[in-house]
C-alpha cells in the first residue's frame, strides 16, 4: 500500500507541471507581457524597433509601446486593441488616426507575426504597408 502511494505521489509530480505551459502571449494579466517588436516595411526592411508591454481583459487589449524608427507606429504611449474569437489580434495605436498604422496578427505558441496596414479612413481596414513580429522578452 505504502509503495502504491508512492508511486502514485511520483506520477502526479511528474505529470502536474507538463500540464501548466507558460507562455508570454498577450492574453495574460500580469506584468510578463513585455515584447520585442520589429517592424518590415514592404520591401522587408526593418523601420521601427523597440518594446510593447501587453495587458489583457477578457477579449480587449491594453498595454504601452517604446517604439522608434520611421514607422507611423513609433513613439511612446498607450496601446489599445482586440483578441476576436479566431485567434486574430488587432494592436490599435489610439492616438493616431487618418495616416496611423495598425497591426493584425496571429500568436503562434508565443510569438505574434502579422501584417502592418495604414489607416486610409477606407472600410473595411486600411493599406497594408508591411509586416510585424513580436517576440516574448526575458
């Protein structure tokens, strides 16, 4: 009996922390949320770099950039955005309107890629003027 109980103690030792991934994706509430982002132009060529830090609440996004470069994006400031139900996550840079640039992506494990689009004023969405990655910092 004592022996089953061990064994069955190691098991559930073993088994317990594989089930618990964590990751740095944007869908977390603590302050892990800090990213290395890099910005392409059309041609690939890298415009903006630097840091966003997200905070999530339930489908919506918040969160504050340190970015720098010849991007509409770069700046520091706030970041607002939106995760729908497919996955797809949307970083709005609220200050900017007509001329501003947006992101659109996907997570995949926890590396967000995606495409950077010029706010026209056109529906729906804009000019796609690049592309975008985001990799989990630390």
């Amino acid at each position: 009996m004592k022996l089953q109980l061990i064994f069955i103690l190691s098991v559930v030792a073993l088994v317990v922390p594989s089930c618990h991934k964590q990751t740095n994706q944007p869908t977390s509430t603590d302050t892990s949320g800090l990213y290395q982002y890099t910005a392409y132009d059309s041609s690939a060529t890298v415009v903006v770099t630097g840091t966003i830090q997200f905070t999530r609440f339930d489908s919506v996004i918040a969160g504050q950039r340190n970015l720098t470069g010849s991007g509409g994006e770069a700046g520091s400031g706030q970041i607002g955005g939106s995760i729908d139900r497919d996955g797809t996550i949307t970083i709005l840079f609220p200050t900017e309107q007509i001329g501003g640039i947006y992101l659109v992506g996907r997570q995949d494990s926890s590396t967000i890629t995606g495409n950077r689009y010029l706010e026209t004023g056109a529906r729906p969405g804009g000019m796609k003027v690049g592309t975008f990655r985001l990799v989990p910092s630390g």
